[in-house]
C-alpha cells in the first residue's frame, strides 16, 4: 500500500498476557518509529530504528516493552506481561532521513 | 536532549478568526520544526514544516514562523473553518536524532 499500515487495529487483551503489534513502513523509508498516545495525551516517543544503526531505545519505558525491525522493513512490539497503564494507541511512522514523518492510523491497545 | 513545550493546551476561537500555537525546544542544534494535525482516531499528518535556514513558511492559510535565537516557533491558521478543529503538534529534531512533539493543542472552531 501507499501508506504506512498497522495490525491490528484494536487489541483486546487480558492483564498478564503478551501482545505483538505490527507496523509496515513506506518502502523504501529507513527511519521507522514507535510512539504512544494515552485517551487525550500527547505522543510519547518509545522506539526509533535508522537504517543499520543501533536503535534508539531510550523511551521504552520498562523491560517488558521491546522492539524489533526485521530486514529494515516491518517491525514489531512486543508488550510483556501487559498492565491496565499499558492500555494506549500505539502510533508507527515511518520517514526518509531527516524527512517528514508519516504516521499509520495505530493499534488501540485495551487491557482489561 | 530535545525538550519541546507547546502552548497553549486547548484553544478555542470563533470560525474565521485566526489561531496561534507556539512551541519553544531546548536543543539549540535543532534543524527541522515540523507541525502535525490529528483527527479522531486518525494518526498525526504533517500540515507544514520549515528549516532552520529560513524564518517563516506558508501554505494557503497556514503559516509557521521560526526564531532561532529565541528558540521558538509558531504555527498561525487564518480564516479559521470547522475542518480545523483538531489536535495540532509541534516537534523538533537535529539532522537525523529522533523527532520530538511537544504535548498538543486542541483547537476548536465555534460556528
């Protein structure tokens, strides 16, 4: 597609279980992100892979939360051992070095 | 590293009317100011940007300003119309160092 696309949409999930979410960037982009957005919140930088380099991983804000970037194409997150605090819209975008961001429509986590 | 505050928090003006959102950063090495519009249960898009190698920008009825030696900038939307009710976000980044966004302002656009 022309855009960037996340699965799935929602996820509903029960306290403790493990969840993946799936970006597929722009072909072609090598800059690839992961942010979250809680109800009404701004947008809270997690993960941030560029081309070969080591991924910036400075936001993922325990060790249950990893991400990984296979063939610097599709990535997926993973949450651990999933908390309510973890229920949250969680943004991919993808972008040319240095370029504009394109955002896909996110994955509304639900935690129950 | 880049820090970004965006003000105010919520805004609300009159359709036809102008809007102003403004953003500081930290980073004084901070090269690119991208803002982005978020509709309901829709991702950010990019409205407009600008570089630091000019000071203002426009597009139809949006404008950003940059003041590098105030490290700030602004995003300006006249002629305000009910499509513009959303939430809007600034960022900032230097060279190819991860985008950072400020908090949001939801405006909203009164008939």
């Amino acid at each position: 597609g022309a855009g960037v696309s996340q699965s799935p949409s929602n996820k509903v999930t029960e306290k403790g279980k493990d969840v993946e979410l799936r970006c597929d960037p722009i072909s072609g982009h090598t800059a690839l992100y992961w942010y979250r957005q809680s109800l009404g919140q701004g947008l809270e930088f997690l993960i941030y892979f560029q081309g070969n380099s080591a991924p910036d991983k400075s936001g993922l804000p325990s060790d249950r939360f990893s991400a990984e970037r296979t063939g610097g194409s599709v990535s997926t997150l993973t949450i651990q051992r999933t908390q309510q605090e973890d229920s949250a819209v969680y943004l991919c975008a993808s972008s040319v070095i240095s370029g504009k961001l394109f955002f896909g429509s996110g994955t509304q986590l639900s935690v129950l | 590293g880049e820090n970004v505050e965006q003000h105010p928090s919520t805004l609300s003006v009159q359709e036809g009317d102008s809007a102003v959102i403004k953003c500081t950063y930290s980073d004084s090495a901070s090269n690119y100011f991208p803002w982005y519009k978020q509709e309901l249960g829709k991702g950010p898009q990019l409205i407009i940007d600008i570089r630091s190698n000019v000071g203002e920008k426009k597009d139809q009825r949006i404008a950003v300003t940059l003041n590098k030696t105030a490290k700030h900038f602004s995003l300006h939307i006249t002629e305000t119309q009910p499509e513009d009710s959303a939430v809007y976000f600034c960022a900032a980044s230097r060279g190819a160092q991860k985008l950072v966004f400020g908090q949001g302002t939801r405006l909203t656009i009164n008939p």
